[in-house]
C-alpha cells in the first residue's frame, strides 16, 4: 500500500474524531501550562534586577516574588498533569478502537487471505504495530503540543522583550529546522523496512514454534537457526541504521541549542556593556532562559522522529490489512429459515487463482438424509469441495444451492448453521473442557454437554482427568493426544445438533476400537441428516448412498460401494490397493 504520509496523518485522526473533547483539555492543559512557564523567566528577572544594586534589599518584596514564583510553577505543574492524564486516555482510548477494528476486519476477511499470509505476521500487526502507534501518539500529543506552544509563546515575548536579541535566535532557528528534517529523511525508510522485517520473523517464529514436533522430527533446526539468523540480521542491519540516525536528533539539538545559548549570551552582554536596548542583568537572565526554553522543543521534537517514525510504519502495516477487502456484506440477504438437507450442485468450477481451475464442471444433486461419500488421491479436491459448501470460498463458475437457495444469495452464518463439520484437524481454544464442547452452544446445560461427550465417546477419558470437565485444556489442546482432541471436536458437534454434517477424515487420528464406537455414534448422528464423508480409508464407508469417486478436480465415478466395485474402474483399484498383500 503507497500510502502518502499526510493521508496516514488523516485516518489516524479519525480514530481521534470521537475523543474530541479530550483533545480540546490537552490543548487547553497545555496552553495554560506552556503559559505558566512562560511567565516564571519574567518573575525571576524582575526579582533580579529588583535584588541587584540595592544596598538594603525589602525582603517583604522578595517574598512577594517567591510567593508569585510559587503559584505560577504550580499552575504550570497541575495542567502539564492534566496534559498527560488527557493525552494518555486520548492514545489509549483511540488505540483500542483500531485494535477492535483491526481484529474484526481480520475475522471478515476471506479465508483467501488468511491462508495466503503468515499467521505470525498478522498477530504482530494486531500486537507489536499497534503498540508502537499507541507509544507515537502518546509522546506525540504531549511533546507536539508542548512544542508548539512553547516555539510561539517565547517567540512573541521575545520580540516584546528585546527585538535585537530576539533576531538572534531566530536567524539561527533554521540550523535546528535542517537537522530535525535530514534525520526525519533518513530515519523513515529505514523504520518502514524494520517493521516489515520484524513481521517476517514473527512469522517465521510462530511457524517453528507452533509445529515443534515436526521441526524436530525431521532435523530441521539447524537449517531453521540459520535461515532465522539471517533474517535476524537483516533486521538488526535495518534497526540499527534506523536507530543510529534517530540517535543522531538529540546531540545535533543539543549542538545548535549550545550555539543559541552563546549567542544569546555574548550578543546581549555586548548590549549590556554599550548600553544598547536597556539590557539589564535580569532581562539578559531572562532571555537566557527564553532561548533555552525555545530551543528545547526543537530538541523533544527531533528526539521523538524515532517514535512517530515508528509509529507510521506501524499504522502502514496495520491500515495495509484495514484496507482489504473483506467477505461481501450480507446483512440485508435473507436466511436460510429452515434447512431440509438438500444440496445442488450446477456446473460448478473452482480455482485458487484464475490461471489453475482446480474442480471442472461438477454436477450433484445430493436428497435429505443421504450419505455421501467423496473419495479420491491427495489434491484431487475433496476437501475444496466442502469448503466450497461452506462458502469459505466462492465458486468461479456455476452455483451451489442449499435446500433449493443458492449459497451467494443468503447470510452466510445461516448457511454455516445448517452444518456440523468436524475437520482432520483439530481446534480446542485455551479453556476448561466444558467450554470446548460448548463452543458452538454457549447455553447447553452440563447435562446436554455429558451427553454429548458420551456418544462421542469421550465422556471416559474426561471423568479420568484431574477436574473432569473443567480441566483447563491448553491454547490448542497440547495437553491432550491428539485421538482426545478429535474425541472433544466430535462432541462439540453432536452437541448442536445440525441439520447436515461434514466429516472430513474426523476419525483419522482415533485408534481403531475406538473408531468403531464413533462409527456407530455416527451412525446414529447422521440417521435422517444429510452428510458428506470424506475419506482414505475407504472401509469406513461403505454404507453410504452415494460415493463420489474425484481425480484432477473431476467427479470420475459415482454410485455405492458395490456397484463401483462391479465397475472395476478407478474406485476398484483404489479400494484392493489399500488391502492387497504388500
């Protein structure tokens, strides 16, 4: 996404819009606090000059000015308060609005997206950028505003003060300008460049992480370590060159705040010597602390460069998924009232991407209450068929109609209603057993739970563990085998009850005594309900109505087990393969 800085600039200030009113107490705070400020150098002159050449000094006067003295600092001191507890509420409020619309957006993206970008990039997105824009609008605000007023209250009372003296410092105002802008310049590629670097080896991180056992399993960590040792210095390379030129800011401000000072100090003493512009010690003190005053914005501004920089290439990265297109709006289509568990398919054609059509002209018609199997090598489409079913993708070519209503022209949660899927695959969230099977029916009752855990046959194995059903299962279900995790999915669905059912490979990682039991759970299950089987193991189905036997993308064969099997065909040879003597 090449987006310009100053549109970055406007969609970051419309999550700013609602919290308007906070904005308006920070410019007020600090106004009133860079005013307060302000007026100490002139107290402080005053009394200098009130105290300087008098032989006897009131010390009822000195009191009143310590006392003015006392007042104006805690002024300044309660607003720069209010300053921050404003700008902290304004960055955090805001902050959490794009971090809610971040993750929502990302649960409305197509699954096209999701599959095609490493998950632990898009998990630094929501986590590490959004930080970093929170920390560039909380030093932002606070410094910016600060900055600004700081620049224009001292300039206008510098003038009023001693125009001569006022021109010095500003004639070298231009030497700070041209720092703070090289080192934006160089600072910015560089932090665009960390930040996607930085996405990169999140993601990589999360993949060897997450399939530990497989890295291990086939001796890959070496190869691992080394590629992330790379990547590792690529974004050390891009970090410390960002990292160098922002470090750059403060010593070069320092540099020109030195010259600004001397000047200041050496012009108006000459002034004072001459009598020239009645300088006196207290207004020459005075305007010393005028150009430090106004010379130390520039020195915060420049040091924030690293923050907003940051920041920027974080809020690039994170509008970059906010400007996706998401799943089409589906809020005004109607739903699918009632499910009979009929399914259509016409002519339908389905490719990943345009130039590679994976399935070709498919055409079904699937009654309530059949049994239909799909069979067929790896990568012949088995599985794309159901996600097709479920609309977790859009057909190319064709339609797809689900109890006579075509799947694009109703609400997708209601088509999804209509199926209970169980996947090879397992998914458990960080939570107590109870709550995973309780996934897709937040209201059931411990009863219906137990019930459902029974019929899978998982109620066994759970009334084994520590705290039976409120045993706490790990984010992804670690502390389970994999046959139990299968188990809990399986009662997940038969808790819900759906009208129709997908079974793809649900009993793949179940050992086989077990598999007989859930066979006949199934059985039970799937008694009046419309459902699609898909296996490799093709002893498991020979019961159902309708096999569909797939190659390339193509329906080659269909019928039952036996009347494939009479064919001799593809079915024939891929059933005895699996059962011939090796």
């Amino acid at each position: 996404m090449n987006m310009s800085t100053k549109e970055l600039v406007k969609r970051l200030l419309k999550y700013v819009r609602p919290y308007r009113f906070l904005l308006f107490v920070a410019v007020i705070s600090s106004f009133i606090s860079v005013a307060a400020s302000l007026l100490t150098p002139v107290l402080i002159g005053d009394a200098i000059d009130f105290i300087v050449g008098k032989d006897n000094v009131d010390f009822s006067q000195v009191i009143r000015y310590i006392g003015y003295l006392g007042i104006t600092i805690a002024f300044a001191t309660i607003f720069q308060w209010l300053l921050s507890w404003s700008t902290n509420k304004l960055s955090f409020s805001t902050v959490k609005d794009m971090r809610e619309d971040l993750f929502n957006h990302i649960d409305r993206l197509p699954l096209k997206y999701i599959d095609s970008h490493a998950h632990g990039d898009l998990i630094t997105r929501m986590g590490n950028d959004i930080e970093q824009i929170s920390t560039g609008l909380l030093q932002g605000f606070s410094q910016l505003l600060n900055g600004v007023f700081t620049i224009l209250g001292t300039l206008v009372v510098m003038f009023i003060v001693n125009w001569i003296l006022a021109l010095v410092v500003v004639l070298i105002t231009p030497v700070s300008l041209f720092v703070a802008a090289f080192i934006a310049k160089h600072t910015h590629d560089m932090f665009i460049k960390q930040a996607t670097v930085q996405g990169k080896l999140s993601g990589f991180g999360e993949e060897m992480i997450s399939n530990a056992k497989v890295v291990q399993a086939f001796s890959y960590g070496d190869d691992a370590d080394k590629y992330y040792a790379e990547v590792n210095q690529e974004l050390y390379n891009y970090g410390y060159k960002a990292q160098f030129y922002s470090a750059m800011s403060n010593p070069c401000t320092r540099f020109v705040n030195g010259l600004v000072y001397a000047a200041v100090g050496i012009t108006g003493a000459l002034l004072a010597v001459n009598g020239i512009g009645s300088v006196s010690a207290g207004l020459l003190s005075t305007f010393l602390m005028y150009s430090n005053q106004y010379t130390k914005p520039f020195n915060e501004i420049t040091g924030v460069i690293t923050e907003l920089q940051t920041a920027m290439a974080g809020a690039r990265r994170v509008f970059a998924v906010l400007d996706e297109p998401t799943e089409s709006d589906d809020s005004l289509l109607p739903e699918i009232k009632e499910c009979d568990g009929t399914v259509r398919l016409d002519d339908v054609s389905f490719g990943y991407t345009q130039d590679k059509i994976l399935l070709q002209h498919i055409n079904l018609a699937v009654e309530n209450g059949q049994k239909i199997a799909i069979v067929g090598p790896t990568g012949c489409g088995k599985t794309t068929l159901i996600n097709l079913l479920m609309r977790y993708y859009d057909v190319t070519d064709g339609k797809i109609l689900v109890s006579s209503h075509p799947v694009t022209d109703v609400k997708r949660d209601s088509l999804r209603k209509c199926f209970g899927m169980v996947l090879q695959e397992t998914w458990l969230t960080g939570g107590t057993i109870k709550e995973n099977i309780a996934y897709g029916k937040r209201d059931a009752t411990d009863d219906e739970i137990i019930a459902a855990a029974k019929a899978a046959n998982a109620h066994g194995f759970i009334t084994k563990m520590s705290k039976g059903y409120d045993t706490v299962v790990s984010e992804g279900g670690d502390n389970l085998s994999q046959g139990q995790r299968q188990l809990l999915c399986i009662a997940r669905i038969m808790l819900t009850h759906p009208p129709m059912l997908i079974l793809d490979e649900a009993t793949s990682s179940i050992d086989t005594r077990t598999e007989i039991k859930i066979q006949k759970a199934f059985g039970t299950m799937m008694e009046g309900r419309t459902s699609f089987i898909v296996a490799h193991r093709l002893s498991t189905i020979k019961e159902a109505d309708l096999i569909l036997v797939m190659n390339d993308g193509n329906i080659i064969e269909q019928g039952t087990h036996d009347e494939l099997l009479a064919k001799k065909g593809f079915y024939y040879n891929l059933y005895n393969s699996q059962f011939a003597p090796v």
